[in-house]
C-alpha cells in the first residue's frame, strides 16, 4: 500500500496512527501542502478533491477520505478492532470521531484558514482567534460527554484505542500548534497522554515523517 | 424513537431519509435553530455539542452526529442496505457521503455563517459568497467522481440509493436555497432527481416536515 499524505496534516495522522494500529506496512509519499502540492496535476489525478491523504492499494484502487479509509483498514484486518462490538457502543464511538472530524476540523482546515485572510481581507491574529474559537466550542462539549458518559475508560471508549482516539490525537497536537489552552480538558489530556504512550501513536506523529520540517 | 431536530437542517434531514427508506416510524420532536433553542438547557441536555440531530431510543439511548445514527441504523435494520457489500466499495460510498459531511456541510454551517457576520463584521453577501464558494470546489471534486468512477449507477453507487445518496440530496436542497449554480453539474443532478423520485426521500423533505415555514 501507497499513502499519499504530509506530515503535519491531522487528516493524514489519523490514517498513520490507524496503519500502525494495524500493523500495515506502506510506502510514505509526501505532498507538501503549502507548497500547494495537493492541487498539482500529480496529485488531482489520484484525488480530485485536491486534499490529502490518499491511500493506494497494492491493486491500485484510489481510496479518499481519512475516515473512509480508516473504516476500510478495520474491515480488512479486523484485528485490533478500532470499533467496539455492539451498534449502540459503535454509534457512540464514531459519534465521537465525528465531532472532531466533522465539526471542529473542516472549518479549520488550511484552505478556510486561507479564504479568511484572501479573499476577506484577515490576518494572522484572526485566523488564530476563528482556530481557537471552534476548539474551545467543540472541545468543551467533548470534554462533558467524555468525563460524564459511562464509555469512557482509559481511551475515548472503554481501554483500547479506537476510531475516537484516532481523531483526537490528531486535532489536539494541531490545536498547540495554534496555541489552544487545553487546561478546561483535563479528560481530553488524559486520553491524550494514554493514546501518545502506545507506539502507534507516537510513531505517527508529524515530527516522526519523512518530511517533517521544524 | 424520537428524532430530535429541524426541518431545515440538512443533517436531521439525512436522518430522517435513512429512517423512511428503513420504514422505521418515529416521534419528531423540532427545535428551532433560528430561534437558538438547540442551545437551551432541554437540548443541551440531551446533546452537549448543541447540534441537531439527536436520535433518542425506545431505551433512552441519545445518539447524536447524523451520520454515526446512519450508520446505527444500518446496522440495526440492515435491510434495505445503505452500504455495499465489499470494503472497497463500501470505502468508496463512505467517501463520497464524506466529501459532503466533511467537506462542505461544516464549513457552511449556520453557526460559521453567523460567525462571518458575528463577530468578522461581513454581510451577507460575503456570506452567500463563502457558501457557494465551498460548494462549487467539492462538487466539481464530486461530480467528477461520480461521473468518471464505475462504480456509479443511477445513485452514487450502483442502482439503489445509499448513504452518499443520503448526505448529497440535502447538500443539492441546502444549496439551491443560497442560489448555488447546478449547471456545471449535470451527473448531481442526475441523481438529485433519481433520489426525489423515492417516496422516502421526499417524505423527508424540508417542506414536509411539522415546522415547517417558507
């Protein structure tokens, strides 16, 4: 397998982190997205959407879309399961997942980023500020389900990591990078700190990629 | 079961196509997104992301995120499927859903539209722009997707309607109503209509449900 991916993208982290999870062996190949890489002509013809990552089978078939994909590795090789095991724990786990990757992580994607500063007209400091204000939003709403809901264990769900964990990993190391204060979090940090001490996890991690840059 | 949502939001209308084309009846409960009460203390207890839809079981279960209630009554009442048979097709339908649930719907949500007014000081013209902006970039991803992939039929994925089915027709209804352009995209439109030709679909609709206003 191929993954088309860059380093510092959490889309692309939560494919690693579920890869390792696996232990799939893949070839890294690394689209550098501010250098627009993602929208060359390269790129467009594995992905037209232009966003990273991208995974190739050994058969060659092109599969989009992080979650997608990650649905797939678990189909594939079911073990460890990244999914509990009845519908109800299954429905609270993705429910999970897709508060991160549906509502925290779109809007702070680098191409809404972008359009806030061209073509309306902000700045840096604004771009931080619109981060910042759908992390603290989200997250507060994640840290009350995760510290009061009965599933929650040493991971999002109960004691092995699963697809909940595999989205937040990846939008908490991108939140420091914009410098959200994630001391109203503490169950957040918790999971946070058990995810980051199972190698998968850390191995993972941007500063881990070939392309990596400080 | 009781759905907790809004005739106009496009993800409660995602779960009430899933729940017509299961046949499974349910109590409608609307909370009037305008208005805020999805941020009353009734519905944040329910659901602390203050989002609809909310999925309440016979048991009392609260399941929120529409597409992980999608996916639970996939599960539950497997029959008519709402996703293939194989992995890689089924990686390919969560893609597809995907690319609207992630890519577009979030970053044209009510509450960053009131965020571009409130506190960024735009009109709403910018805010017209930036919608359809969004939509125009993923629907030119999607619809060359959809018309160049084999696996599409006269739904996304082959010939019965399915969960990208489910996340597209709200997206063509959400965007018709900000005057987004369909011409360039004649294959969504193409489905768009195969869709509304369901009952299940239809009954769905904004416009037929108990709140709704023009």
């Amino acid at each position: 397998m191929k993954l088309h991916n860059y380093f510092r993208s959490s889309t692309s982290y939560r494919v690693r982190i579920a890869l390792a999870l696996k232990g799939l062996a893949y070839d890294y190949v690394a689209y550098h997205l501010r250098k627009g890489e993602q929208r060359g002509a390269a790129y467009l013809a594995l992905n037209p959407q232009g966003l990273v990552p991208t995974l190739q089978t050994d058969d060659g078939a092109l599969l989009p879309q992080s979650l997608a994909i990650v649905e797939y590795l678990d189909e594939l090789q079911p073990d460890p399961p990244l999914l509990p095991a009845t519908p109800l724990e299954r429905a609270r786990v993705r429910s999970l997942a897709y508060a991160v990757a549906c509502d925290i992580h779109p809007v702070n994607n680098l191409r809404v980023l972008q359009y806030l500063v061209d073509p309306l007209g902000h700045d840096a400091a604004v771009q931080g500020e619109w981060f910042r204000h759908w992390v603290a939003v989200e997250f507060a709403a994640l840290e009350k389900r995760l510290t009061e809901e009965p599933g929650t264990g040493r991971f999002c769900h109960g004691d092995s990591p699963g697809l909940a964990d595999i989205c937040l990993v990846p939008q908490v190391v991108n939140g420091r990078r914009f410098d959200c204060d994630m001391t109203p979090y503490p169950t957040i940090r918790r999971i946070h700190e058990a995810c980051m001490a199972i190698p998968a996890f850390a191995e993972a991690a941007p500063e881990r990629q070939p392309d990596a840059e400080t």
